[in-house]
C-alpha cells in the first residue's frame, strides 16, 4: 500500500442479531485488491469465518452495501454475507451447527481488512485494519426470567418497560435442552416470550402445554387474550396439536419446517414413537448423511393420522423451505392448504415458500446449516442429519421470513380488536 494514511474499517460497533449493518474500508489506494474476513468463536471453542473478495473505487473505498463480492464464501452485493456465510474454518469438528448458549453476552465478531484476495492462511497475514462488532440477541432492557412453575420448565423474556405485552409460547424442534435465542430477541421486538423445556421424559405429555400456557396467561406483564404460539420442526408438530385443546386459544400460530402428519389424541410420547417406526424407511445419501423426508410419506388420508387443521380458529404461518430434506414440509402445506379450503377457513392460512430453502429456517443472518450431528429425541442414536438448502438463497429466506414473521404477529397480537 502506498498510502502515507492506513486504511480503516468502519461499521457500527454493536446491534441486534437481526439488524442489517454497513461495512466500509477508506483510505485504500484506487482500484486495489482486499479481502474482508469476518472470525468468531463460538462458546463451544470453535471457529467460524467467512471472507470476500472487493477491489476498491477510484477514491481508494470499499463500501460492502453496494460493492459486490468477486469470490470467497459469497460472491455479489451482499450486505450480510460476512455472516450468512460463516462456515468452520478448515480442520474443524465436522457436523457442527453455529448456536448461541448465553444470551446475555453477544456474538463477537472480528473483522478484517487484508491485501489482495485471500481464500487460507488469515492468522499468518497481516492486517490492515481491524474493528470487534458486537451482535446481541437481547436489547437493552429486556429481562430474563427463570420459569420452574406447576411443573413448567422455561425462560420467559420480558421487553422492557411494565407491559402488559402480547405473549409467545416458543416451542424449538427435537432437541431436550433448553433454547432461547429465538425468545430472546422476540421479545427484543416487543413479545413477552416463554421458551419451553418439554422433550424431558417427565415432560412429554399433552397438558404440558396446557400448563405452560396458563403459566404465560397468568403473568402479570402478559396480555392473557393475546398469546400466540411460535414453533419449529418438531415444535410445530406441538403447536398444531393444541387445535384440539380446551385450554390454549391461541390467536395465531407461527410454524416454520412443520409436518401436521402426527396420531390424533394419542400422547406425545405415541407421537415420537411412531416417528422411530416411520424413519426405518429413512435412507442415507452417499455423504452417509441421513435423509429422513421420504420416510412420512406417502401424505395419509387417515384423517386419524394427521391434525384436522380444518378446525383452525385462527391465522396460521406456514414457513415453508422447499429443498427440506428432513421432513415432508412442502408436501405438508399443500395438503393443509387443502384441507383448509375444503373447511372454508383457507383465508386464515398464509404460506411462504422458498425455493433452495432447507429444513432450518434460523435467524436472519445466522450461518446455513445443511447438514450437521443431531441426536434422535427417542433412542438417543447420534447421526449426521441432512437438513438441505443451498447458503445464499436460505438465508435470503430467513430474512425474509423473519421479517414477514414479525409483521404476522404484529399484526395479530398488537394491532387486532379484542
């Protein structure tokens, strides 16, 4: 560089998980090679990056929002791809998946400007310039309750200010553990969110969720007539079922990755072993990655054998990625579409479909997971579970989902009469 002045990086220092920011390096000679790399360690130990090639302006700048990308992990005018496009560095675990633990701390990222377009090596060149971004999934102000009432294991995550706020039952799909970065930053956007622990031994029965909705009714801080519940993959399996219950009215449903393919009014426990029966059709690819989305089919017309969504009382979210290789998620919506409209209560249904889309419909800017190590919910057997999607256009689908998602539960639980 022949700069008597180093370049710099610019970018906002710190924001919510979900926001778009602006990278911009100055004071770079005109029409010169760099390389923008973005590093972060995850809390497991594990580091992830990604990296593209720019060629700056006639003034000496590089301005990511409207510069295109001329290789590395993404290529084109990518605003977000220093992130969508995270992916291990070489030498890695295999089969990871990128997920925050601690909500409370942010997502440090660290990037980088160097000279020419590299693609290895990063730790062993020099930087030009440098700057640490902070990502959080809670804003200012939002608080982090501990839930361990009438037997309901949860977080519940309040927005800042008294409330009452509009509430959220986030259910997360086949894992036992606890996951709350979703309800974190829901109610970083105004829902008092309550992520539940239910895939326990102790917990997997039908009034679980019967409690758990009493227990986020009953809060202080809750609107108890505006609830609504969110799920993912096996937990929208659990948000459709409570269609055929007494006690959870909820006023619109949010299910990304569903299947409605499940027993009626048998437990849930019934419901997870039938799975295991089914996935003994399942096949492995020549990854020796297992590919479960065949093994529900063919769609049943045993109305026993799928819930009635023709008894839906309110607006249904359907996200819906169409290169999902874990469950029969496009074939599902378009049996339920029709289920609907024979019911005459289709306009309650909104369908957002993507194209190259895969199974794990995350937060916008999170890294595309295809394929990753998934413990099965019954026997515990550990396999390397294809999930699909192709990285730029899943994670165009999760910000767009994500957006449309915000303005569905706006819409029903902020801005419709009582």
């Amino acid at each position: 560089l022949t700069n008597q002045n180093p370049p710099y990086v610019y970018t906002p220092s710190r924001g919510l998980v979900d926001e778009k920011f602006s990278v911009r390096v100055q004071n770079a000679p005109p029409a010169h090679p760099l390389t923008m790399h973005a590093l972060l360690h995850s809390e497991d130990g594990d580091t992830w990056e990604a990296f593209g090639h720019y060629v700056t302006d006639a003034g000496g700048d590089v301005n990511v929002t409207k510069d295109p990308s001329l290789g590395g992990t993404y290529v084109g005018v990518e605003p977000m791809g220093l992130l969508w496009s995270q992916r291990l560095v070489p030498g890695s675990r295999p089969g990871l998946r990128f997920r925050k633990q601690d909500v409370q701390t942010p997502m440090q990222v660290r990037l980088s400007v160097y000279q020419g377009h590299q693609s290895e090596g990063f730790m062993d060149r020099a930087v030009l310039a440098s700057v640490m971004m902070e990502r959080w999934y809670m804003a200012p102000g939002v608080r982090r309750v501990n839930i361990t009432e009438g037997g309901v294991t949860g977080t519940l995550f309040l927005p800042p200010g008294p409330g009452p706020f509009p509430g959220l039952l986030d259910l997360w799909g086949g894992v036992d553990s606890l996951v709350e970065y979703r309800s974190a930053l829901l109610a970083s956007h105004g829902f008092a969110s309550l992520t539940l622990d239910y895939l326990k031994p102790a917990q997997v029965k039908n009034e679980y969720f019967e409690d758990a909705y009493r227990v986020l009714q009953q809060h202080p801080q809750v609107c108890r007539r505006r609830i609504g519940l969110v799920g993912l993959s096996f937990g929208s399996s659990m948000a459709l079922r409570t269609i055929y219950s007494n006690v959870i009215q909820p006023r619109c449903l949010v299910c990304l990755s569903a299947t409605h393919i499940q027993p009626v009014g048998g437990t849930i426990a019934d419901f997870l072993d039938e799975i295991e029966e089914k996935l003994k059709k399942s096949h492995y690819n020549d990854e020796n990655q297992l590919i479960w989305r065949n093994a529900l089919l063919p769609m049943p017309t045993d109305t026993s054998k799928k819930v009635d969504v023709g008894r839906l009382q309110c607006p249904l979210l359907l996200v819906v990625g169409e290169d999902d290789q874990s469950w029969p998620v496009p074939e599902s919506a378009d049996d339920m579409r029709q289920m609907m409209e024979r019911a005459g209560n289709s306009h309650l249904l909104t369908v957002l479909s993507y194209p190259r889309a895969g199974h794990l419909i995350e937060l916008p800017y999170s890294p595309h997971c295809r394929a990753s190590k998934f413990l099965t919910p019954l026997h515990k057997e550990r396999v390397m579970m294809l999930w699909g999607g192709e990285a730029a256009p899943h994670s165009h689908a999760q910000e767009d989902a994500w957006r449309k998602t915000l303005d569905f539960l706006r819409k029903n639980l902020y801005c419709s009469a009582d």
